[in-house]
C-alpha cells in the first residue's frame, strides 16, 4: 500500500483517537501538505518538533491498526464488494451464459454477501 494512501486511511479510521494538536498537525503534514519547516513556523515549534510529532502519530494509529484491523477489513470488505458487483454486472450482460452459470454467480454472490457479514 502506497504510504500517504495508508496514511490517509488509518487518519480516516483512527484520528479521532488523536490528541487535538496531533490531529491539526499531522492534518496540516497530510491533507494541507506543508511542509516541516511551514508547520514549525505557523506553530511557533522546531521543524524537529513537528517531525518528531508527525512519526508519533504514525506510529500511534499503526498502533491503533495493529491491534483493531478496522483499516484492513475495510479493504476487505471493499474487494468483496467489488467481486459482488461484477458477478452481478455479468448477470446483466445479455451474453452471460445460460441457468446454470447464472445460478452458479448467484450462488458466488451469496457466499460473499454472507462472508461479508460475517466480517461486521
């Protein structure tokens, strides 16, 4: 997973359990993208600070991840989505096969759905 990508998301999930200080700044390094420096300087705190602030968020909502997966079953929920809506878009093309492949797909689809919640 690209590093701002997993940033963003394990932020998304886990933020809220940030300090209000840890989230505006790690929000202005992800979201405002400025730099060190820009954010030392608005801060009024070294640009050492603010990097050694940004590795602890870091390492909290890894933490936060590591030990609730809520960022890793959401993927996973996603990709089953995503396999749901194209057994589902194959049923609709008009050259999808006869009943026993239709019924087969559906068969798929409800396996996944009951997969899906069982997750939740």
């Amino acid at each position: 997973m690209d590093k701002l990508y997993e940033q963003t998301m394990l932020y998304d999930f886990y933020g809220e359990l940030l300090t209000e200080h840890q989230r505006s700044v790690y929000e202005d390094a992800l979201y405002r993208d400025l730099s060190l420096g820009e954010i030392a300087q608005e801060r009024g705190i070294s640009r050492q600070g603010v990097h050694d602030l940004i590795r602890r968020c870091d390492r909290i909502l890894q933490d936060y991840e590591s030990k609730l997966h809520l960022v890793e079953r959401f993927a996973r929920a996603k990709k089953t989505v995503a396999e749901i809506e194209r057994l589902t878009g194959e049923v609709e093309n008009p050259d999808s096969g006869g009943y026993d492949q239709m019924r087969e797909r559906l068969q798929t689809v409800r396996k996944l759905s009951l997969e899906l919640l069982e997750e939740f």
